[in-house]
C-alpha cells in the first residue's frame, strides 16, 4: 500500500514522476476535458483542524477525475476523536472509502494514522510536521512557470522558522541543483539545526541584495504572535512586504509565489503584474493532487 | 462570462427564456427521468451565512443533472474571510470549480465577488441586497400554477420594509402585467423611496377588500425583533396570519405562496387546502436553478 | 412508499430477505466491482445530532452505488429547526431528494417525519428509540461470521439499561432461535418491563459462567455518567472489561462485537485476535445500508 506523509519519503526521481503525471492532468483540472480513471472511487477528506482550500482543492481532484468524497469537517473529527482514540476512527473511517488525507494539529498524526489505515493515507498537513501535497505543488508551480528546476535561484522570503511549508520545500529544492537564499528577520530565520542538515548551495541574504537576480520569490506570511509588540511586528513586516516597486526590479520572466492565503505580505498593485503566479499555484494544487491520488488508489 | 446577481440585469425575455427552460427540466427535478448535462462540472456553494434550504436546493439542481458540487460551509467561508479578503478568496476558489453560487450577508458582496472571479457567479442571496434565483423561482411558480403571469392581480402580504424577497419580486412582477397589491401593517409598509421608482399598477390595500379577488396571495414572515414589545408584535402578526377561514375565501383557483421557513403565518390548517402552493414552490426551486446553472455553465 | 423506522415494523423473512441483499453487496461495499443502480438518486442525510459514523457509512453505501448525497449537518438541522416545524422541514426536504436518512435525539421523531415526508424515510437513530440499521448490520454480522443466527448462543454485556443499540438487537434476537445470556452490573440491567415483553430464550447470568460457551460476546459501553461517584465506576467498568486474557477463553471460532466507538471496554490487546469483529462489523454497515437504500429507493 502506497501512503504519502513526507516529501522526504520520495527521491528526486519519484517526485519528478509526480510532477510529469501531473502535467498531463493539467488539462482535467482546468475542466476541459473530462477523465473518469477515479470512477467509484471515494477519498475521505478526515480534517481535524481546517484548512478550506486545502480540503477543496483535493476535493475538486477527485471529482474531476470522476471520483468521489467524503467529508469529516473539523467539528465531526473532534467530536470522534473524544469518543475514541485515533487509531479506532481510522480503521473505522479505512472501511467507509479507498483513501484518506488527513489534516491533523499534531506532528506525526498522519503517519500513525497510515500505520492504522487499511487505505492509503494522505498528510495533508499535520502540526509542524510535514505538508507533502503542498511542496509536489510548489515544485510543479517553479518547473511550470519558469521551464524547470535545476539551475533556479529561489528566496525563500518571510517566516522561516515555523513555516511548516517552508520547511517541506527547502529539503524538496535540496535535492535539485538550486540556489537558495533565506531572507527573513532575526526572529524568524530558519532553525540553525535545520539548516545544518541540509546539504545544498543555500545562503543567508537581504531581499536588497538579490531582488533583481532570483527567479523565484517565495513570500509566507510574519504573524503578529510571534512578536512582543505590535510596533515591532509592524515595522517587521513593512520591511519584508513585495510592493510593486519591489516586484519592478525582478527579472522579466522571475515569478513570485505564496501558499495563501495572503494577508498583506504581498501588496495588491502586484496581482496584475506578471511576476504574481500565487492565484496560478492554488490552481495547480489540483493536477498535482490528482497525481498524488491516481498514484495511491489506482 | 456571465454572471447572475440582480434580477434587474434580466429584461423580461431573458425572464421568460428562464422560465421556458425551467419548464424543461421539471421532469428531472422530480428524479423521473435522469439528464447528465453537467457531468464533469462543480458548482462551488459558497455560504457566508447559512441558507440551508437554498444551499441544498442548488446542491440538488446541479446532483440531479449528473454535476457535481463543493460545499463551503458558513464555519469555513467565515475562517477563510477572517485570514483573507473576499478578492482572494474569490480568485481561490475559482481555481475549484466551475461555477460559484454566493450567499453573504452584505450588500453588494455578489457583485463585488463577480468582478474578482473567473468563474460564473450566481447570486444566492447577499445582504438587503438581492436573491434573484428566489424571485425567479417566484415567477415560475404563478406561471405554473396559473398558467400566466400577465393579468394576474398578486397580493403581497406581511413585511414588505424589509423582506429582500419582497423587493426583488415586486421589480420583477412589474415588468409583467399584474395588479399588485400591497397589504402590511404600517411600521413595514413598502419604502416610500422604493414605491415612487416602479411603475406599475400598485395599490396599497387591506387584505379584507382583495382577498375573494386576488390570484396570488405571498406571504412573508413578520418578525418579532421589528417590534417595540411583544404585546404588539401578537396583535399585528394575528392580523395578518393566513388561516384556513381566509383562505376558504379566495377564489378556486387561487394560490398562497410563501418564500419558507414559514412560523405560523400561514395556519398549518391551511397545508392541506388546495390554495396552499408553498412546499411545490420550494420544489420549483429545482427546476429554476437547473436553468440558471446550464444557463451560466453550458 | 416504503419507509425503515423500527426494526419491529419487519418480520423474520423480511429481515432475511435484507440480509440476503446486502450479501449481494458487498463485493461492491468493498470497492472491488463497481454498480450504478442508484444512478440519479439522491439521499438526504438530515443530522440532528452527530452521528459521524452512521453519516459516513450511508454515505459511502449511496456513492459506491452510483447514487449521491445531500448532507445537511447538525449546525444546518437545528437552525432549521428553529426556524420551523420539523414537519415543514421534512417536507422541504423531500423535494430535494429521493429518500431521508434522519437522525434525531428525540424518540419518535423518525415516524414523524415519515407522515410528513413524500419521499421514503430511513430512521438512522432517534433517541432512546430506534436505530434498526444498525440492528440490522449486527443480525448480517452474526450470520456472516458464524454462518447463522439461528442456534447461536449471544451474550449482551455492559450497560443493557440505556443501550439503544441492545434494546433493538434483542427484539431482533428473539425472532430467531437464539440463546440470549444479559450480563450486566445491577444499576444497568435490561429494564424489567422490557423483559417481561420478550419471548425467548433469555437468562441473566455472570460473564465467568458463560464465556467458554458463547458465540457472541456483544459488548456496550458502560458510561461514567451513569453512576454516583467515579470510584464505583471504575470498580465496575473493569470487571466487565473483555481483556485479551478474557477473549483466549472464549471458543474459537467465537466473536466480538461492539458498536463502536469503543473507549476501554474492550483492550487494545484483544484487537489483533481473531476473535474481534467489531472493525469488520462497522464494514457490513455497507452492504447492509446498501440493501436497505436500494428497497426503499428503487
């Protein structure tokens, strides 16, 4: 049985896979053409915190391949999850569908959920732990948009140290010949023992200092809670905004990427400009989740 | 791409086009014959508030001609508001679905979520604003029912300040040919503002002197919180409740709508008279919406 | 039109006749062949009160059988409510579907709504009244796993006092020819009334003096809110809890059962052996639920 709870589950090889199939979604997913491989196939959407566009995005997946969905919205899940341990919903849950994805608030949640699963199991997030749907997609959107992935440069831009998101990316971009520059403030840089791991070209920089050279500009919010006051907290994020003038000096064809929502890390002015392509990467969580699900249930 | 959120966009041929096509699908409402139209296609409800009757209504207009829908719950479009704004939620979503169906409760959030999409956007209710598949599903039941709507003399009976139903049907009625009468206790007459934009054959009367005459008498819900005291929010709901001595009354012919959740305006005696024509025109519901949907998507 | 109310509105060959049927399902329930005939038909699940496993269950029955689903959930149901009669919600609901599975936490609301509904109602627990689907499974489990009902010996333990679950399954028992063992604490036992009502083959006794000669151990939970102080509890709740060492007593090819969720009435430990049935028997759910849609829709 075939489960997905972390990108580091997979090599570059098998994630390149991911990615080819679901180039060839692409055109289901825009409602073009109608597929129906996932015919009597049902995924169980089991979210125990939300996580809307996550859960729609799987949701559209499934049912333009044909398939079909069962929902357990957060209120279900806690409420079964009072009743019984985790375990027990999933074998339960396992006889009502052929394959889960999971959201869960803690770390590790979906890899016990697979250990109990007799259908393949999902991470569709849990707690600080991984987000592999997330990074198939953010991968998709950079050899998409700007024709591959070996040979880019990529700041990672914002929250560094507890973005879950970026923390599945940053391994995922390791295993390509990136180049990766980590813009953040102090509070927020990424963890040092998470950054000795990693074995790649990846350099602490300033947003001033590569703005007109990166291809790739991924922003993740700065949340108010992590600092101790809110003047603070926005002086922070006005020096880490992309405006427009900022968005000006990038290159022609670079692109600029948020997993959303957006509060205001991004100004408005730059949706209509080219570099914007994070309305374009909510829109490939579907081909690649449909990549992701064909791969597990078929 | 079009769009529906204000029945005063349609002219009455487009009304009239809608009705006809309605008519079409009547037998596919009722699940006697099965239409698969909307295959491959996803109508996304997008419920800022709840409106379960309407949600599902749409839910199964799109089910019963083989489309497929994705449920966002009020719990749900309310987290999403709270992280982003409608833009972007608009602009999200869109990537999900081929179709929105939009309720809110502000004015103007239909239109406003119609300028941002890149989907068709129907109108499902939005604030005091408009609720256009309501009036036309309104329209489809006098003609039905009656064989007509031209010539018909049409009583509008309750909260006629505040029911959005009310006003979106009354522009509606006076493109046709009726006699509209206005009954209501004076604290919710009709705006004046309101009565001086129509044109129409309009006259504010007592139910006493119209009811052997009328053809249609709606009903609308007086609510309780309009009033200064209970003491006489009793008196005046008592004065306007339909009973089955009222309804005895009318003509044979005639017909008691009600836009539902009906509290006891309508006496429950009255259910099982032949004017009582509320549960069919809930059921018309599905046919109109039919309409609407293929219209928009097809 | 054919409703499901009480397991007591059916005879012994009626329930056979279902039995029968949903053997003929369950390849399907497993996801292994694919059927259509409930192509069209759409099943409202109307929640009053959370029951996320049966919703998911008759979910997955209609889906797998090429039907649809219109959830409308407990939040949805009770603001319904509010609004109006469950009589009038009923028949609202009827027009948007081809058959009601409702669950209520009042007794009595199923047949309720079964005179007010035009379309087949299917009653999916209310209160301490009826929960015949389930009831169902249970007798499909039985026969299934031991290959009859007739001839076996059943022991209902734990809390035969509040049990809904137990009260419909031993009417059900007492139309076969079963040996009924009631093991329970004292402030839990079948109610007197209720025993005297029965005609069967019934004893009260130890759990000790039967487990070696059981076929079915059927255990309930027992709930902490049903005794005075948590000391007592606990002293009762462990000397009814079935433990591994418990189970390598019984025969076999005996069997437990439990309706789920299970919070410590049964060990952990005892799930890998082969006694425990009680994740296969949320399963059957399936097939049964799949029979029974199938007689009152088609």
């Amino acid at each position: 049985m075939k489960h997905l709870i972390s990108i580091e589950d997979l090599n570059k090889s098998e994630i390149i896979k991911i990615l080819d199939k679901s180039e060839e979604f692409e055109y289901v997913a825009l409602g073009k053409k109608s597929l129906d491989i996932l015919r009597g196939k049902i995924l169980a959407n089991l979210f125990f915190e939300p996580s809307t566009r996550t859960r729609i995005s799987f949701e559209c997946a499934m049912k333009r391949l044909g398939g079909d969905v069962i929902n357990v919205s957060t209120q279900e899940a806690s409420s079964m999850a009072k009743g019984e341990t985790l375990a027990d919903t999933i074998r339960v849950v396992s006889n009502y569908c052929d394959a889960i994805a999971i959201r869960h608030p803690l770390e590790g949640a979906a890899r016990f959920a697979a250990e109990n699963a007799t259908v393949p199991v999902i991470n569709a997030g849990d707690g600080a732990g991984q987000h592999p749907t997330q990074t198939l997609l953010d991968l998709y959107t950079i050899r998409k948009e700007l024709g591959k992935i070996d040979g880019t440069k990529i700041a990672l831009v914002g929250d560094l140290k507890y973005s879950r998101t970026i923390h599945s990316l940053i391994k995922a971009l390791t295993l390509f010949k990136t180049k990766i520059y980590l813009v953040s403030p102090e509070a927020l840089e990424l963890p040092k023992e998470f950054l000795e791991e990693l074995s790649g070209n990846i350099e602490k920089t300033k947003l001033e200092d590569i703005i007109e050279e990166v291809d790739v500009i991924y922003v993740t919010r700065i949340q108010k809670e992590r600092f101790p006051d809110e003047e603070e907290y926005r002086k922070v994020a006005k020096s880490y905004r992309i405006t427009a003038e900022i968005a000006r000096r990038m290159k022609e064809e670079a692109i600029i990427l948020h997993p959303l929502p957006r509060v205001d890390e991004i100004s408005v002015e730059v949706d209509s400009m080219k570099q914007a392509r994070y309305f374009k990467q909510a829109f490939y969580g579907v081909p690649v989740r449909m990549a992701i699900l064909t791969e597990v249930m078929l």
